[in-house]
C-alpha cells in the first residue's frame, strides 16, 4: 500500500515538503496569536493589566573588556569598559522585569568591533541570560565592522528568544528589520486570542545613498507602504473580527533615527532634556505623516542622539528619544546613561475583567548607585484624543 510505503521508505523530498508545511502553518498561527498570545506568546499580566517594554538605545558595544569607556568622569575612567554596559543591562533588568526588550539600534559601534556576530552576542547577552523575550532593529553603527547591514539583521534574527524578524514575507521593501509584533489581551478575557497593543519596528537606515542629499538616511516609501497596509489590518481586524470592538489598538512604534519632527518641540512642550541638535535625514520623507494618518501609532521610540531624552508630543503622537545606555558610546561625563520605560494599561470592567488598552505611561531609569527613575509621564490616555476628534468631526 502507498501508505505503508510511505511510512517504510519516506521519500526525504516528500518528507521535507510535508515538515515545511507544518512548521509554516506552525509559524503562521503564531503571527495570528491564536490561543498563545500575540507573537512569541506577548501577552499582557493577569495579576495587573500590564504589559511593560523596556527601550535600550546606543549600546555601542564593541569587544567588551578591551573596549574603554567614553565620557565617563576621569575618576571613573579607570577599570570601565563594555562590562560595565552589560552590568548596567543586569540591573535594569532586575529592577523593572520587563515583559520585552527593544534595542533600537547601534547596538554594537563596528569600527571597534572585532567580530561584528560576537560583539552582538555580547551586548544581548544579559537579555537572553535572563531569559527576556527581546526584539532589535539596526541603527548606523551596527554594519561597520565584520557584518554588513542585512548580515547584522540575519544574525539578530538568529538569535535565542528574539523576536526580531528580517522582513515581512512577500514584500519589495527597503532596510532590513521591518516587522511588527502583536501583544494579545489576558488569557482566559475575551481579548485573549486579539491583538491589543501592537508594536512596530522599522529599519530607519544608516547614510543617505543620494548623491544631492547629504547626512543620514529615512524611512522609504516601500516600508510606510507595508506600514500602512499592516495598520490597516490590523485596526480593520480589532474592530470587525469577534469580539468586536470600538476602537482599533494602539500602537507603538521603534526604529533608530529621529524624525526631523522631532525638531518641533523647546523645553516648554517636552519632559526631559535637549542637550544637542536633532540628527535626523536632512530630507523628510513623511513617515510622520504617515503615521497620523494611520492613526494607531500613539508614540514613537527612537536613540541615536544620546545626549537627549525628551518627549514631545505632536499631533496626537508622543515623539520620543531614550538616551544613550552604553558607556562606549558617546555622552556627557557626569550625566548617566538610561533607558527608557514603557509601561501599558489595560482597562478593567465594573465586574473585574480585563478589556482593551487605558493608559500608556513612560519614564526612564538612570545608571546611578539606586537606578534613579525620573520623567515619569502618560504618555495616552485612552479617550483623550479619540473623544476630542470624534467632538471635531462633529459626532
Ligand atoms: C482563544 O484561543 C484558544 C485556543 O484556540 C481557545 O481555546 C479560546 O477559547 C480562545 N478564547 C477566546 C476568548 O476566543
Ligand atoms: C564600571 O564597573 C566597575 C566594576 O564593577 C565599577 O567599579 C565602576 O564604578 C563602573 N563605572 C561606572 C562609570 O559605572
Ligand atoms: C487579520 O486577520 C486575517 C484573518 O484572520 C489574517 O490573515 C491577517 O494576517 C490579520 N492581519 C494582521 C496584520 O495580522
Ligand atoms: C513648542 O513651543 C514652542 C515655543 O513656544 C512653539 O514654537 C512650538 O510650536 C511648540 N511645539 C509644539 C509641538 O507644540
């Protein structure tokens, strides 16, 4: 019998079709998030409604112990180097357990990297040693050692419990590391199985390749293109898949960069400090925009200038930089390095049970002696922005 065949003598073509198939429809239900959470199983606290992402920016991790300090106060020159950055990763770990890391980019500084793949074991390291669900993008420092641009991202996605992913599937796209995760409603509620925050990571590019523009690089047209039809999707199905509802999710998104937008604020409308100029792409190429009109994204967390921490708000979207963490990378002698906080709120009916996003507050931890928390701020607040534009449009 053809079965019995099969079974004795497995054809390995036959075989090896049959296991991709089932590791697709696998991979697959984990992007739905059926049953498991949201992607890799995120999902928000039973006990609190919460769902906590902790942002490391500017690692600039290099060779570790070899690998000096920069701008640290001459009396702390002596014996720091990456280490100190990696127990810094410890530590802020310990005091906030966040529910997901996201490194946003110059995670290693490559000019002084040996091995670019063993630079970035070692700045994860921690993460993945405490057994942290982690997601990374790239930033304009991380492919200037060994490992080109898509190099670094096929190594990150290689990585122990990351959810950090190449790129969508099927899609021409520009950069490398646009993907988004889903984080799914408390299990046992009736949002259990849907996606109720949603997370973006976008590659935010190193140079410009445009000989008449000069400086940094941006978002591209093909990835505000996946961006918008994802958004889209997305709210498309909180809103009409069972159980239905209002509003679509918020969203958050990552990426290294700034947005020149981010020049729109003085310290009268923004928390936390400006200490240098604003190094975005000296063209704009809309993303902001974009994401007002997608109208999901409700801040946005970026790194690459690390002498500024602030946030600002701007048309409804919370516009915000991390400060730099690692002590290879540059920053000011005397003034800390940080990470930055995001903690996100469910709402909880009369009756106790845990519905859809209320609130998402932020603050950030110093590496000081007791790892100082300042800015602490909300960012959303769910009603706020949406009753105010539903009174415009005169509903
Ligand atoms: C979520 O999915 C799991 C697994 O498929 C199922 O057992 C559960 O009933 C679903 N919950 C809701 C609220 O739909
Ligand atoms: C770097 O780490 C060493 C060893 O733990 C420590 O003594 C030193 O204070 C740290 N330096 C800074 C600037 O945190
Ligand atoms: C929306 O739901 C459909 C049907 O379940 C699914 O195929 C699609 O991937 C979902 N969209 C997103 C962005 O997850
Ligand atoms: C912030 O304040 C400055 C100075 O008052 C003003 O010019 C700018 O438009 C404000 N920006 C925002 C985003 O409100």
């Amino acid at each position: 019998m053809a079965r019995l065949g099969l079974r004795r003598f497995p054809p390995p073509l036959v075989l090896s079709v049959l296991l991709l198939f089932l590791a697709a429809t696998a991979s697959a239900a984990a992007g739905k998030g059926k049953g498991k959470g949201g992607s890799g199983g995120l999902r928000f606290r039973r006990e609190s409604g919460t769902f906590k992402v902790l942002q490391v920016a500017d690692m600039h991790y290099a060779d570790g112990r070899s690998t000096p300090c920069q701008d640290v106060l001459p009396a702390q020159n002596r014996g720091c180097s990456d280490l100190n950055t990696t127990a810094f990763l410890y530590r802020v770990f310990r005091a906030e357990n966040p529910d997901l890391v996201v490194f946003t980019g110059d995670n290693i500084y490559g000019l002084d990297s040996t091995d670019a793949a063993k630079s970035m074991d070692a700045a994860i390291a921690p993460a993945i040693a405490m057994k942290l669900p982690w997601a990374a993008g790239i930033g304009n420092h991380d492919q200037e050692g060994t490992l080109s641009r898509e190099g670094v991202m096929r190594h990150l996605v290689g990585m122990k419990n990351t959810l950090s992913r190449f790129n969508p599937e099927g899609v021409e796209i520009d950069g490398y590391g646009n993907y988004n995760l889903e984080v799914g409603g408390v299990e046992g509620t009736p949002l259990a199985n849907k996606s109720v925050l949603n997370l973006y990571f976008l590659d935010s590019g190193d140079y410009s390749t445009v000989p008449s523009i000069p400086g940094y690089g941006w978002i591209k047209a093909s990835q505000q293109a996946w961006f918008k039809q994802t958004s889209a999707s997305l709210q498309l199905n909180y809103t009409s898949e069972q159980p239905k509802q209002k509003e679509p999710a918020p969203a958050l998104a990552y990426f290294h960069i700034p947005l020149p937008e981010f020049s729109s604020f003085t310290a009268s409308n923004f928390t936390g400090v400006k200490q240098e100029g604003i190094s975005s792409a000296s063209i704009n190429s809309g993303f902001f925009s974009t994401m007002v009109e997608a109208g999901d994204v409700k801040a946005a967390f970026i790194g690459h200038d690390h002498l500024n921490d602030f946030c600002g708000k701007l048309t409804g979207i919370q516009l915000c930089y991390a400060g730099g963490f690692g002590y290879h990378a540059y920053g000011e002698a005397g003034w800390s390095r940080r990470a930055r906080v995001v903690s996100v709120q469910l709402e909880k009916t009369e009756s106790g049970e845990w519905q859809g996003v209320k609130s998402i507050k932020t603050w950030k931890r110093l590496d000081d002696h007791h790892l100082t928390t300042i800015d602490s701020e909300v960012l959303w607040n769910r009603g706020s922005n949406g009753r105010r534009k539903k009174n415009h449009d005169g509903s």
